[in-house]
C-alpha cells in the first residue's frame, strides 16, 4: 500500500514539529504543525460516505500516532493520517521551482484521452473544449451527471488514457494504488487539489508525475475557513502550485 511507504518517510521528518491543533471535519480534516521556522497547515478532504460507523482508535493526538495511522482500514484514522503527512509536507516542502499555476497548464495539445479521477466539472468542460477526449470517473453517485462514469470502470478504461488527472482524494479512499497500476502507459498522471499537499519526494518512483495542489500562505484565514465548514473561505487563504515529482 503506498500510504504504508509514505507514512514511514513522513514519520522520519516530525522530530521539531509540534502538534498545535486539529479537527475531523467537513469540507476538510486539517492538522497544524509549529516548528522553529513556524506554523504550517496540511489538509485531507473528508468523504462523508466513507465514514459510516466508524469509531477513531486514536485516544491520545500526536502528529506520531496520527501518521501510523495514514494506512489504517479505518478511513477516520486515515483521513488525519494524511492531513498530519500534508502538514509535516508542507512544513518542509521547497516550493522555489514551482509553478504557481494550475493544472491545465501541464496538459500538451496532443494529450488525446484523459481521464479525470473525480468529478471536477469546471476543468472537465475547459478539457473538452480544448478537444481532448474526457473520461470522467466518481464514485459518489450523489456527484455524477450526464458525463460521469462509474469508479467500478476505472479498471478497464485508464490502461488506454494518456493521462490522468486525478484527485488527490484517491489517496483517503484507498484506490492511489489501483489507479498507479491500471494506468501506466499515461504520459501524465497528476495528483490534484488540497489534499495532494504531500513532498513530491515521497511519490518519486510511483508513477505520479506531478502534483498540482495549494500552498496555505494565510494561515488564520484558511483555518478559519475549515472551521467554518467553507470552502470558498479556506482557499482564499491559499495559492495553487504545481510540481513535478
């Protein structure tokens, strides 16, 4: 499971950090880290549908004990797994070559088939009017429309995409994995969106290729956002970067 190799590398980078507060919420679940060089604030999207009933472990918060938890069956322990990995990413993350851009950017024009990992209607239809050939794939039936394909047929369609921009969530539900391996011959498979805050050193030989999230450079302004339940309100508190892995 590649949450289980990213937790033991994010694990060797807390020593410094302090857990300074947290919350399992919605529209996001959000750890924030203090260390010497300040705070820094990681996110995971929180996927009520997941959830159902299940009960956190977790009785005494740390950003040690949430990281083990990164790969649990447990999609709550997960869920603040990730947002303690982003955190701790984005606290050591060297962000002087990215480009502060979004992810249409990456796309060349001969890009042909590409399959969005997630329902993203707004970059969907730019794709289409691009002329690229869009697959879109969600698994929520309450997210689908006239263009949505089933997460059941992501099995059989990604090995003939020749790039795939995937949300980040992907992570939280547990398909990374499956989506990495059914989807190698694409050119380009972007992971996208607040949840894929991670070190782009922790993906290096995974088949990602970059990572198209946000850089929270306001803090109180975005976790007053998460607060709030808002998600105009955190990502005023942000940028949008790219990276290559």
């Amino acid at each position: 499971m590649l949450l289980s190799k990213i937790k033991k590398k994010a694990l060797k980078l807390v020593g410094g950090l302090e857990l300074v507060d947290f919350g399992f919420a919605l529209p996001y679940t959000w750890v924030l880290v203090e260390g010497p060089e300040g705070k820094a604030l990681g996110v995971a999207m929180t996927l009520p549908e997941e959830v159902q009933r299940y009960n956190s472990s977790i009785s005494e918060p740390s950003l040690e004990v949430f990281i083990g938890k990164a790969d649990s069956l447990n999609v709550i322990e997960r869920t603040l797994g990730l947002a303690a990995i982003n955190a701790v990413s984005q606290y050591n993350i060297d962000l002087s070559n990215a480009d502060w851009t979004d992810v249409l950017g990456l796309l060349p024009e001969n890009a042909g088939r590409v399959a969005l990992i997630g329902n993203m209607p707004p970059l969907a239809d730019e794709l289409r009017r691009r002329g690229f050939k869009v697959f879109v794939f969600e698994r929520n039936a309450k997210l689908w429309d006239k263009d949505t394909y089933s997460d059941a047929l992501e099995y059989h369609l990604l090995p003939e995409m020749d790039a795939v921009i995937a949300s980040a969530s992907c992570l939280v539900n547990g398909t990374i994995d499956m989506l990495l391996d059914r989807a190698r011959k694409a050119r380009l498979f972007v992971l996208t969106g607040p949840t894929g805050q991670l070190l782009p050193e922790f993906l290096k030989g995974t088949g990602v290729t970059h990572l198209a999230s946000m850089r929270v450079v306001d803090i109180e302004r975005a976790l007053l956002g998460l607060k709030l339940g808002s998600f105009k309100g955190f990502e005023e508190g942000n940028r949008k970067y790219v990276v290559e892995v």
